[in-house]
C-alpha cells in the first residue's frame, strides 16, 4: 500500500520556513525560488488539509498544527539525513577506529603491544582518546575503550583483557636507616578514582589494622607512581605499571604481596557497534592477547 507522506521537497521547505519565518530566507537556504518554496509550503497544506501557517505582513507565522508537525517531523529530517550520510561513508567510518583508552594502562600495556594490531591490520587507522570515565568515552564518540570495572554496563559489550593485581610499594630511599619496617609510618598516597584500594589491598594482604597517614592524592597512576618515585609517601598501584620499577630497585614492595583486584580491564562499546568489522577485529586480536 502506498505511503500517505508528502514529498521531501515539501517537508525541506515547510522546515527552512519554520525555522526562518519567512519565503525569502528559506528560499535562500534551499537554493530555491520564492515561488517554488511558496508552491511547495501551498502543496503541503493541501495534503494535510490544514492550514500550517498565518500570513502576517512580510512574515508566517505558525499555527497549532504547524507547531505540532514542525516538531515531530524536525528529528525524523535529521534522522534520516543521518542515516543517509552514514551509508554513504560506510566503508570510510569502517577504516578508522576510535579507540578510548585510560592513560596509564595505555602508555604502559597498550600501546607498546599496538604494533601488532596495525601490522595485521594496515587497512584500519587508530584514532586514540584518553579519559577516565565511561562518560568520557562517550563524549569522545570512542568506538571501543579499556574500561576498569566489573564488566556490568548498561546498553554496553564487555570482554575481560586482563585481571589486575595491585601492591604497596615505596621508594627505598624511605627505609634507609629503619630498624623496622611498618607501613603505618609512612603517608599514603591515594587515587581519586580508587577510593577502596587501600582497603582491599589491606584486607588481602592481611593488615585490616594498620593505620597509617593520610598524604596527596592524585586523578591518575602516572602521577602517582611519580609521586612514590620521589619518595612522597607509600602507594598501592597496579602491579603491572611497576613491574620495571620493581625489577630495576626503584620502587620496593616491603610491606606485603601483591592482592588480586575485585575488578578488571575490560574492552567495552555500545551493542550498536558490535557488528562493525573495525571493532570486531579489535576486540578478536585484544581478548587473544589478553589470554
């Protein structure tokens, strides 16, 4: 059965009157004549069999009806015309992969291990956004980004990367010249993002009762390993972002073992991307290097 829907040229115009006010100026917008738009603004009344707008002077003004259609039909124009150019740059938006990730766990796992991903794939350019939240990501438009969670987010996919272990280690030039080594004299650096790291890595490694002071605190890990490099204070951090430092002596790990986190890294991105091929193949290549 044949749709009951005006021409496009008709709704193009009614929208560019609208939103203008006046023939002139929307004929102008269109790349139109006077006379075409006000042909087609006359048309589309008389499909709908209403009168869409007053004529006042030099200027139309929109009745109830024509308030009412104008904003139902605005974000089905836009929709549509989103939907359009999307199709027509396909196989361009499969090319390019936005890929979110969170500062440290990029510069110190990710992307060293990149290389790999673009050798086997040349035909996909990375695109790399950093920030903190899902949020951020979202903001950013990522296609796909390393979230530290449970893996439990709305309209979203998760697959696990990688777990995480995390330990309290120090510079050693703070022990140097102590009998005894007690994490209670020592400030603890903390993460605003990470606000029970302290408790859970006290709580695995057996110490639920020390009680040591407070010190700074800091939005992101670089920073904060940083910070225990200089000998501000004792830092519980992934065991990963210091594993070179552990390795070479400069930080040290005196006062327990490393504890497994509650949460993870997971790759996550919205359901609606799942069936791109750029994010797909990501998503294969990370969770085998992951394992």
């Amino acid at each position: 059965m044949k749709r009951r829907i005006p021409s496009l040229v008709a709704l193009e115009c009614f929208e560019q009157v609208m939103k203008t006010g006046q023939v002139t100026r929307a004929a102008e917008a269109l790349n139109l004549t006077q006379s075409a738009v006000s042909r087609q603004i006359g048309n589309l009344e008389e499909f709908v069999r209403q009168p869409l707008f007053r004529r006042e002077r030099k200027r139309l003004l929109p009745t109830d009806a024509g308030k009412q259609y104008a904003a139902a039909i605005t974000p089905m124009l836009a929709g549509l015309e989103n939907e359009t150019l999307r199709l027509i740059t396909w196989g361009a938006d499969d090319r390019v992969l936005t890929l979110g990730l969170l500062p440290t766990f990029g510069s110190r796992w990710l992307i060293p291990k990149l290389g790999k991903f673009t050798s086997a794939h040349p035909d996909i350019q990375l695109n790399i956004v950093t920030g903190l939240t899902p949020s951020d990501f979202k903001a950013a438009n990522a296609d796909v980004a390393i979230q530290y969670g449970d893996g439990n987010w709305d309209g979203m996919a998760a697959h696990k990367v990688v777990a995480e272990d995390v330990i309290a280690v120090v510079a050693p030039s703070l022990l140097r010249g102590k009998s005894e080594v007690r994490i209670e004299d020592y400030d603890r650096l903390l993460m605003s993002t990470r606000p029970t790291a302290w408790a859970e890595w006290l709580a695995g490694a057996g110490l639920e009762g020390a009680n040591s002071r407070g010190g700074a605190q800091f939005e992101n890990f670089t920073m904060m390993i940083e910070a225990a490099r200089s000998g501000l204070g004792v830092a519980v951090l992934p065991q990963m972002y210091v594993a070179d430092d552990l390795a070479t002596g400069r930080l040290i790990a005196p006062f327990g073992p490393a504890v497994r986190s509650r949460n993870a890294y997971y790759l996550a991105y919205e359901d609606s991307r799942g069936t791109m091929k750029k994010v797909q193949a990501f998503r294969d290549w990370l969770t085998a290097l992951g394992s």
